[in-house]
C-alpha cells in the first residue's frame, strides 16, 4: 500500500514529517510483514493511540485498517475492554463509538476474512458482478494486484482481458471459473488459473460458499478490459448444483 496521507496533509507545511510518515513508517516499517504481520501492527497501533488518548480520525483509520487486516468485530471489541483495565475505563467508552462506526459499515462481510483481507465493497465494478464482491489492493507498482472476495453466489460477467491476459491465485472458499464453450471448473484454495489474452471467460464462488482470488493484471501495452453480458442464472445454477 502507498501511503501519502503525510504528503497529502502536510507536504507543504512539514515536509520531512510528510516523507517519514510515507516512506518510513508506512513504507517501510509496516510493510516489514515477515517480521510482525500487518493485522498484529494494527492491534498495537490501536492499543497505542486508545492509551494514549488518541480518539480521532487517525484512530478511525487504523481501526478500519485493523478490520481490513483481518480483526474480527469480536476481536475488536474484546482488544478494547481489555485494554479498559490499563489504558482507563474512559478512554474505552470513547473509542466503542468510533469501533461501531467502523464495524458496522458493511455487516455481510464481517463474517468472512479471507487470508489476504476482504478490503472494501467493489462499487467501483458493481455493474460488472452480480452479487457482492469486496476488493483489496495488494500491489499497484509495475501491474496491479488485487484480492478479490465473493459472497456465496456472487461472480463477474463474461469478460475479456485484452492484450494482458490475468493469473489467479485462489486463496479461500470455493468457487468457479468458465471460459467461453467450455466446461466450468471447481476451484478452491492453492489452485492457479493463468487466463491468456482474449480470452471469454467469468469468475466467481459457488451458490453456497464464500470465495477469495488475488487476481494479477498481467501488463502489456495498451492492455484494457473488456466487460460482456451477465453468466446466464439458470446456467450458473445448473453448474452449482452439478458440482454437489
Ligand atoms: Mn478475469
């Protein structure tokens, strides 16, 4: 993740403030994950700030940061009644509004956390889905990759991928993927789906799992994608019910 909410706030004001914040400790000591996990970082960041007395936007955005690394809303609210007891009883009271507001902004997706973090709900592609899905962006240097999660019975329209082409790598659940004409196939957790160039294809879960691919936009000039029409709902029906 790029950071730039330093350059963003205080560029021009503070500069060097700007840049430590961006490269330093977003850039480089949150993303020592070998070390210590992101979804560990966050637990001590909001223990930090909650202590501290930090109740404010950047306490929002670690906590939405955290729910994002993967800590449940039990979780969350087990770590601040903990943290009651040593940090102070009202220092908890002030943070339980900012944890519901965060928590409870999407209530579908906080059941599931998929292994690379469910993100946000993928408005932005809405049209080009049925059902819901939440994307993660993983990486945006030199191609972009990004984790993808389906809610049971959720997968995207026929689709082409022009010039690039697509890898998947699938992560959590089950789901499907079809290319034009051809059979679906199953898929679950360490399969690989490498999608060549021009290619009619969709993707998605089953009827009745969740389902997780980081998907790996392969760079090529001039690579765009092309969204088609709807997969057929008594197709994809036929095709859920087959594979039971
Ligand atoms: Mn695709």
């Amino acid at each position: 993740m790029k950071q730039t909410a330093g350059r963003d706030q205080l560029g021009d004001t503070a500069p060097k403030f700007a840049e430590l914040n961006d490269d330093v400790l977003f850039g480089q000591i949150w993303e020592r994950k070998d070390i210590l996990s992101l979804r560990d970082r966050s637990v001590i960041t909001i223990t930090s700030l909650i202590t501290s007395g930090i109740i404010d936007n950047s306490l929002k955005y670690h906590i939405q940061n955290a729910k994002n690394n993967g800590v449940t809303k039990t979780e969350m609210a087990e770590i601040i009644t903990h943290l009651a007891f040593y940090a102070g009883w009202p220092k908890a009271w002030a943070a339980f509004p900012i944890f519901k507001e965060v928590y409870s902004s999407d209530s579908s997706s906080r059941s599931y956390t998929p292994l690379f973090g469910i993100g946000s709900p993928n408005s932005e592609y809405s049209e080009y889905f049925t059902g819901q899905s939440y994307i993660n962006p993983l990486n945006k240097n030199v191609m972009g990759i990004y984790n993808v999660t389906f809610e049971p019975g959720c997968r995207n329209n026929w689709h082409i991928h022009h010039k690039g082409g697509q890898i998947l790598l699938c992560t959590d659940g089950e789901g499907i993927y079809q290319e034009w004409s051809k059979s679906p196939i199953r898929l679950h957790p360490g399969d690989v789906v490498y999608i060549a160039p021009e290619i009619k294809h969709w993707h998605g879960a089953s009827s009745d799992s969740w389902f997780a691919h980081i998907a790996i936009e392969i760079p090529a000039d001039g690579a765009y994608n092309e969204w088609l029409e709807k997969v057929d709902n008594e197709q994809y029906t036929l095709i859920c019910e087959k594979g039971k």
